[in-house]
C-alpha cells in the first residue's frame, strides 16, 4: 500500500510521529485526530504501528525528514554567508534573538572562504616547495641533457 493510499488519519499519523510527537504513538493518534482516552489512544497507535503499510511510510518519512536535514554544499554557503552579514541569529534569549559576535562572524568567513577554496593549506605548499628544492638539487648535479630528460619524464607522467 502506498502512501497516497493511506487514510486520511493514518496519513496525518505518520506526519504527526515522524513530526511533533517524535516517535510517540499515542500523542500521534492524538495529533492525528483520534479520539478516546489515553489508554484509547495507546492501542490505536500501537495497532497502527502494526499495520505494514503504516511501518513503511513511517520509514519513507524518516528517510525523507534525515536527507533533509542534511544541508547540501550551497545551503552550507547560503547559512554561512547569512552569518558573516549577521542576518543568521546563533543564540536566542528571553528578549530575543542576539546577533552573532564578531568571533562567530569571522569563523562563519573562515569556512566559506575554505568551501569555496580560498586558501592552500600549509601542507600543499610544503610539498610543492620540497619538490622544488629537490629538483634545484637534481639540476645541480646533472648534465643539462640529462636534467631535461628528467624534466620530461615528470612531464608525461604528469596529470593534464
């Protein structure tokens, strides 16, 4: 049975426990529309995590809520752009929303500079630089023929 062939209730209960009553059958089957007492509600949530059909769109839903929770490469960027203009709220208190400090703002310019590849980490600079030196001292030593033959072996081994 696919979703689309749910009930009304029994679609709004998958709502409802994949949503606000996070995990809890009884306060779905309340959510859902549902009526009795507690105990009613219990078993009727129970019964509907019995029900096969219900089992699987509870678990479409959790999978389809997890990925979207996930923040892709460009929603990463939108948030930590929003940070760095100070339009994204970090913390909130009893009056309201406090704009993030300076600190927050730079990391956030931080990150997005190194997402967007900004920066050449150290250890990428340090091996270019090694590579260099080794081969100043491989010219020192070679006969210039044979520093070119060198040269062009590294060349056709090389990634285009």
């Amino acid at each position: 049975m696919a979703r689309r062939d749910l009930t009304e209730k029994q679609r709004r209960f998958v709502e409802a426990y994949v949503g606000p009553a996070r995990g809890n059958a009884t306060e779905a089957a309340r959510r859902a529309g549902y009526r009795g007492s507690t105990n009613t509600l219990r078993v009727v949530g129970q019964e509907n995590l019995l029900k096969p059909a219900l089992v699987e769109a509870i678990a479409a839903a959790t999978a389809a809520a997890r990925q979207a929770a996930i923040l892709d490469r460009d929603q990463q960027q939108a948030f930590l752009s929003a940070v760095v203009l100070g339009r994204e709220c970090l913390t909130q208190t009893d009056d309201g929303e406090v704009p993030p400090r300076a600190g927050d703002r730079i990391r956030a310019c931080e990150l997005l500079g190194r997402m967007q590849g900004h920066y050449i980490e150290r250890v990428e600079t340090r091996a270019v630089d090694a590579f260099a030196a080794q081969l100043a001292a491989l010219e020192r030593r070679l006969t210039p023929e044979v520093y070119e033959a060198v040269l062009d072996a590294l060349a056709a081994d090389a990634p285009p």
